[in-house]
C-alpha cells in the first residue's frame, strides 16, 4: 500500500485525536472511580477521625478492588504491616522489643485503617483495648492498685508497638518510676542496694497487688527474700535479751507502738529505700541506741 504525504497528514491527526479522546477516557473513568468508591462506601468515612490516607485515594491501599482472587485480601497492594509501611516509618515499629500483634502484622486488630470515634484510629480506648487480648483480672480487683493503672494510663508505661527496654517499657524501669514518683525519697544519704541498683521490681509490683504499697508478698518476707539470715539469729540483740524482736511470723498481730494502723514489721525501724541515719533507720538517729527510745520510753 502507497500513502500519499496528505493521507498521511490526515491519519496523524486521527491517531492524534484518537490518543487524546482515550486519555479524556480513561482519567474521566479514573474520575468516576474515584467519585464512584465514596458513592457506594460513604458509610465507612462518617466518623470522628479520618486516616489522613483517605484523601490520597482508595487505590493508595486497594489498588486492585472487587477481584475475585486478588493477590491480598481486599484487593490491598500489600499486606498489613507492610501496607503500613510505605508512608509510615517502620523503624518505629521494629526496635528491639516488638509487641506480638506487631510482629504479626495485625495492624488492625488495635487501629481502623479507614475511620474511627477514638484518636490516632483506635479500634477502642485503652485500657480496653488492651484487654482484648490481656485478661483484665491481671489489672484490677486486688486490694491495691497502682493508681496509674487504674486509670487506664497503659501507655504512659508501655509502647503499643516496640521498644528498645525489655516489657515494652519506654525507658529503664528506674527512670519510668522516677518520672511520677518523688527522687528524694530514694536518694538519701544511705541508699538500700537494691533501691541504688534500680531493681524497685524486686519488691513492687507495677499494676496490682493483694500487700501494701505493691509489694510482691507479704512485707516481712519482702525482706526476708534476701535477708534470710536474720530468721536465724536475734535481731537487734542487747545484752540482757537472747530472743530480740519478735520478726516475721512470730510478729504476726504485733502492732507498731509508733506507727498508728501499722503492724511490726522490718519497716517499724527501716526504711526500705535510702535514710539520712545508718543502718537505713526510719527515724533519726546516729546509732541502734537512739532508735530505741522511739518506742521504747524511758
Ligand atoms: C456500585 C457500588 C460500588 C462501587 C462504585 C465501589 N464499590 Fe467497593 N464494594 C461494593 C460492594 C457492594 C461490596 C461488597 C460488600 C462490602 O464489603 O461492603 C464492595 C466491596 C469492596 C471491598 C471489599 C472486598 C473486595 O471485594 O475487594 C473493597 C476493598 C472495595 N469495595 C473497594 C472499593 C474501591 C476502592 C472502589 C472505588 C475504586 C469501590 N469499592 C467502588 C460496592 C461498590
Ligand atoms: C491506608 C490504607 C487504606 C486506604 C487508603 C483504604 N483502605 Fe480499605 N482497607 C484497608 C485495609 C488494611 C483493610 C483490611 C482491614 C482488615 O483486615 O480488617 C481494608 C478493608 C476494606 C474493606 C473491607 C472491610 C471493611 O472494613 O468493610 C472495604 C470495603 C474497604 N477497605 C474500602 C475502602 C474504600 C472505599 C476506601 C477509600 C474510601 C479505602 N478502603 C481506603 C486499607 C485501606
Ligand atoms: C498512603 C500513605 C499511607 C498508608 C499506606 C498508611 N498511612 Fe497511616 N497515615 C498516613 C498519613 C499521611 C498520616 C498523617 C500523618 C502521620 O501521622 O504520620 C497517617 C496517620 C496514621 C495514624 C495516626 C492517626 C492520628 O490521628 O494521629 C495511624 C494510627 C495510622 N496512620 C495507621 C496506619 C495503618 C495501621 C496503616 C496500614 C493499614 C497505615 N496507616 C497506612 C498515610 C498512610
Ligand atoms: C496493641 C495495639 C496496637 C497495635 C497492634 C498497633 N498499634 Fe499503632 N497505636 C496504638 C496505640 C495505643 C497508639 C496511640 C499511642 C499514643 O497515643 O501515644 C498507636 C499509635 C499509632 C500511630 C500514630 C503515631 C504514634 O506513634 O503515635 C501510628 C502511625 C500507628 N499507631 C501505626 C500502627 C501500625 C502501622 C501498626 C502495625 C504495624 C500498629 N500501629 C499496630 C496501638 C496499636
Ligand atoms: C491483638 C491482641 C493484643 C492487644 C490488643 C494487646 N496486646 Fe499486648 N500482647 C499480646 C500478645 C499475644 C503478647 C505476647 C504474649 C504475652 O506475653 O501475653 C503481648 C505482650 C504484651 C506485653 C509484654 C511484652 C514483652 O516483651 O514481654 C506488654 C507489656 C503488652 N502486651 C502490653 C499491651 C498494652 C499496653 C496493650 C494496649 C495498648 C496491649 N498489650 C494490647 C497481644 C495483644
Ligand atoms: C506504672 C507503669 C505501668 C503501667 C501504668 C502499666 N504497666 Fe504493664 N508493666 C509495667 C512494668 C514495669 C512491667 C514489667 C514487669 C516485670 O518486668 O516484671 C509491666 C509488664 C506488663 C506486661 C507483661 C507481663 C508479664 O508478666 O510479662 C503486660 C502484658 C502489661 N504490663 C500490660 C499492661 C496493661 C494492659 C496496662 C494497663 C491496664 C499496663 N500494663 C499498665 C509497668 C506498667
Ligand atoms: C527492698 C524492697 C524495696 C525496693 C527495692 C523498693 N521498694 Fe518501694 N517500698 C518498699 C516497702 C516495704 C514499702 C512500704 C513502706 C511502708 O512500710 O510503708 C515501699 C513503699 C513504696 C512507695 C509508697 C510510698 C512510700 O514511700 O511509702 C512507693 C511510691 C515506692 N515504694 C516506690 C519505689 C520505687 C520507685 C522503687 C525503685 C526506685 C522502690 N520503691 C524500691 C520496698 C521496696
Ligand atoms: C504515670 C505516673 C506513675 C508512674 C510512671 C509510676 N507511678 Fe507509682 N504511683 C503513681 C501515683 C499517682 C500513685 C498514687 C499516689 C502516691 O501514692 O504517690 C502511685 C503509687 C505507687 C505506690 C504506692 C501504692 C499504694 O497504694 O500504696 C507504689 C509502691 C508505686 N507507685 C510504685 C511505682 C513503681 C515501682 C514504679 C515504676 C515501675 C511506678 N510506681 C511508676 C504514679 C506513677
Ligand atoms: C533484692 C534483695 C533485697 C531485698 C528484697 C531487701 N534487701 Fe536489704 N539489702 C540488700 C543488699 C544487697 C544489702 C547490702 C548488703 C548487706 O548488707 O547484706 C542490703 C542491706 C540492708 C540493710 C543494711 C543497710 C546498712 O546501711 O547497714 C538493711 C537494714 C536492709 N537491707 C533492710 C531491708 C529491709 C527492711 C527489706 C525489706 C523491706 C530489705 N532489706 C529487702 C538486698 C535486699
Ligand atoms: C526494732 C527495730 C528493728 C526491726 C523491727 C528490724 N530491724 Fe533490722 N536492724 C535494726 C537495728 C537496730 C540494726 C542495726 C544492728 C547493728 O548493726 O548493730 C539492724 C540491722 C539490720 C541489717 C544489717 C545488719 C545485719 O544484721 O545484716 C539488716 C539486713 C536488717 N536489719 C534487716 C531487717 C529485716 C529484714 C527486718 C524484718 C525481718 C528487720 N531488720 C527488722 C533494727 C530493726
Ligand atoms: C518501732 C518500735 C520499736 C523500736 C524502734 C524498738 N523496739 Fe523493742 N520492741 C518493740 C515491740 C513491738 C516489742 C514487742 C513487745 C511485745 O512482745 O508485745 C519489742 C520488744 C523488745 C524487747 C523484748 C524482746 C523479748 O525478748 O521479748 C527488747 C529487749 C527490746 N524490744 C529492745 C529494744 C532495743 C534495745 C531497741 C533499740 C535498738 C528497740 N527495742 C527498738 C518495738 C520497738
């Protein structure tokens, strides 16, 4: 076949037209689709919070939807956390330490990816929603809980996604600690080894707890735990005694002379964090023997 120069001419303009009636086709059509998604699935965008991915487009996420076997699930263009991942830095999910449901990808079972009543796209308010997956009993119904906790506050202490601190702790459980509570009254002249080391769990508990202030058992077998040697002999033995304190069970009812509503235990006379007096005495005194006269008058 022989094409003349005006033939030609005429065929590049009706390609030319062609190509520029496709193209107003197709992003009519990708208008459309767009427009067309919301038309059939507003219902899913009428809440409070809407993920600032939402704008961007359905097919940022779904970039195949209403396939019969799409490649995922809902036609995503990858799987949950990776999904995820392409507009969110993943590092911060990925520290050392990382939650289960994390780890697993399960994005989702803690955040809507469309829309949600709860910031930051919350399926649910903690602690509630923690206690989808971790037995309420754990936080609650015990003589004493830690008031932070009862408040629901799980992510003052814990990072729902990863940490570098073991627990998901975002810091050293000292610092953590220190951050509520007071410094002073760990930091007196004398400091109690365990307390100098940063180990406040070895005697607390961090949510709740059957025994005063937290503490992990019953007060005196606290400190029986490492002090076991004291069981055996006389505490604080004077001349003209062989038995000493009655300490441990033998205390058992004992009331605390100086301290109203308190038992006798081993905090009668020590304070189990830091004192200005040796021997970590709660009271002032420079040696045993003025620590007597507080319960013992002349
Ligand atoms: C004509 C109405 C209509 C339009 C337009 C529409 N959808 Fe759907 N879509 C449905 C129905 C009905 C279902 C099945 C029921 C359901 O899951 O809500 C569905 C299901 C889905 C699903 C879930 C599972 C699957 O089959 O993939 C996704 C994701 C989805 N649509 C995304 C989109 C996106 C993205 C658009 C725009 C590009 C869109 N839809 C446009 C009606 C529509
Ligand atoms: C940030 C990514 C992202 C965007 C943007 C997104 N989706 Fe989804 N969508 C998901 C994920 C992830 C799931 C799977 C949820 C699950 O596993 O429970 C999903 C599930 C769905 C489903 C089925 C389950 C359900 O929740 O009903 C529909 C329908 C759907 N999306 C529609 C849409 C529509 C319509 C748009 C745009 C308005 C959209 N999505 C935008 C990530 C996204
Ligand atoms: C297409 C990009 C994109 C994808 C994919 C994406 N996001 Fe987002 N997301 C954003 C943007 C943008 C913001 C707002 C800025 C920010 O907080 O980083 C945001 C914010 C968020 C927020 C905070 C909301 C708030 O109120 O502060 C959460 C939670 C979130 N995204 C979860 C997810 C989850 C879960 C996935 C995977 C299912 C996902 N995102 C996938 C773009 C995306
Ligand atoms: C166990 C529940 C849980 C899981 C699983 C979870 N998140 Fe979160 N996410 C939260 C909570 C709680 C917050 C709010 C943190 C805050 O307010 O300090 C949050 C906040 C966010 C934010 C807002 C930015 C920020 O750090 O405050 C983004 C983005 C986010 N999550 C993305 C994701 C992605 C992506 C995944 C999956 C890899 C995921 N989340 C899995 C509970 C979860
Ligand atoms: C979707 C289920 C799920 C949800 C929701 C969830 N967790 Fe978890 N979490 C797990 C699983 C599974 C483990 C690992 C098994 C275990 O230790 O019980 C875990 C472990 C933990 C651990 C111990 C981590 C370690 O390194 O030992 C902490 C702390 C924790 N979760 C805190 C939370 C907090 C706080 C919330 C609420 C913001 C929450 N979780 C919500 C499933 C969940
Ligand atoms: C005052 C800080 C604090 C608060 C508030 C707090 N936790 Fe913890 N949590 C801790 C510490 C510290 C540990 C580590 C205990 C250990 O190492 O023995 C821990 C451990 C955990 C574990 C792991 C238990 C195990 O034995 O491995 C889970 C699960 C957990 N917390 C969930 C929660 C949930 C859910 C909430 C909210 C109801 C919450 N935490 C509130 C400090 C806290
Ligand atoms: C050797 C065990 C032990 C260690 C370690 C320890 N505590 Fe205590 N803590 C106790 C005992 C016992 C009590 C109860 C004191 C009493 O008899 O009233 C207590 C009481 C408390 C109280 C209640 C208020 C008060 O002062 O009476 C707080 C708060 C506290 N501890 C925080 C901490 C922190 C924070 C750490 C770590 C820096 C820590 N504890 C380390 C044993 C310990
Ligand atoms: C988010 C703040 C916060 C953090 C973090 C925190 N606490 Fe507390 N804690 C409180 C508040 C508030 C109280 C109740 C008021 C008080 O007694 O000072 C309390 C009370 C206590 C009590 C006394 C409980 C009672 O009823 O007798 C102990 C013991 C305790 N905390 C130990 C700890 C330990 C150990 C840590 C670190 C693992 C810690 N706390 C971290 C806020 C916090
Ligand atoms: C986790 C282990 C541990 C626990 C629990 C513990 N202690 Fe100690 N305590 C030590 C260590 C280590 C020392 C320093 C070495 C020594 O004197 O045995 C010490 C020293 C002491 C001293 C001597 C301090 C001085 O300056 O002379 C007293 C008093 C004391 N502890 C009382 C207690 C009391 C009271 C409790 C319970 C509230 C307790 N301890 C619980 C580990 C512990
Ligand atoms: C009536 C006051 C009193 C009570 C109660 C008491 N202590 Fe002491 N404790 C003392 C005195 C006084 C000393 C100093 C003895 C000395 O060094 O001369 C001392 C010293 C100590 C020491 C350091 C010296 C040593 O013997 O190892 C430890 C550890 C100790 N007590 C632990 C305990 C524990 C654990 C309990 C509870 C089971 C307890 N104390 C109950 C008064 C008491
Ligand atoms: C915190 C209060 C308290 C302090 C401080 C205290 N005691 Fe006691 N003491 C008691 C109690 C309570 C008993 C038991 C009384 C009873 O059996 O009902 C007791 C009993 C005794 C006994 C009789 C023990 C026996 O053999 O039955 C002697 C001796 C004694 N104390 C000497 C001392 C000396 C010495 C000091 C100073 C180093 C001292 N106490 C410090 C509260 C204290």
């Amino acid at each position: 076949m022989v094409y003349s120069e005006k033939g030609l001419m005429r065929n590049t303009r009706i390609v030319f037209a062609l190509i520029f009636l496709i193209t107003l086709f197709i992003f009519s059509g990708y208008a459309d689709a767009q427009l067309d998604c919301m038309k059939c699935h507003k219902h899913m965008l009428t809440k409070k919070f809407v993920h600032a991915a939402i704008p961007m487009g359905c097919k940022a996420c779904h970039s195949e939807p209403h396939q019969k076997n799409p490649k995922f699930s809902t036609g995503l263009s990858a799987a949950t956390p990776d999904l995820c991942y392409n507009c969110h830095d993943k590092t911060k999910f990925s520290k050392k330490n990382v939650h289960a449901p994390v780890a697993g990808g399960m994005c989702s079972s803690c955040h809507d990816p469309h829309t949600s009543d709860y910031a930051k796209l919350l399926i649910g308010e903690s602690p509630d929603l923690c206690f989808t997956c971790h037995d309420k009993k754990g936080f609650s119904g015990k003589k004493i809980v830690h008031s932070p906790v009862a408040g629901g506050m799980c992510i003052t202490c814990h990072d729902p996604h990863s940490s570098g601190t073991p627990k998901l702790l975002p810091s050293d459980p000292l610092v953590l600690c220190f951050n509520c509570h007071d410094k002073t009254e760990f930091s007196k002249k004398n400091v109690h080894m365990p307390v100098a080391g940063g180990m406040c769990l070895s005697c607390h508990e961090p949510h709740v707890s059957e025994h005063i202030a937290l503490l992990t058992k019953e007060p005196v077998n606290v400190c029986l735990e490492c002090h076991e040697g004291i069981k055996k002999k006389p505490h604080v033995i004077v001349s003209f005694s062989t038995t000493g304190h009655p300490i441990g069970v033998q205390a058992k009812g004992i009331a605390d002379p100086a301290r109203k509503g308190r038992k006798f235990d081993c905090g009668s006379c020590h304070n189990p964090h830091s004192s200005e007096s040796p021997g970590l005495f709660i009271y002032k005194a420079d040696s045993s023997s003025q620590l007597c006269v507080n319960c013992h008058k002349k």
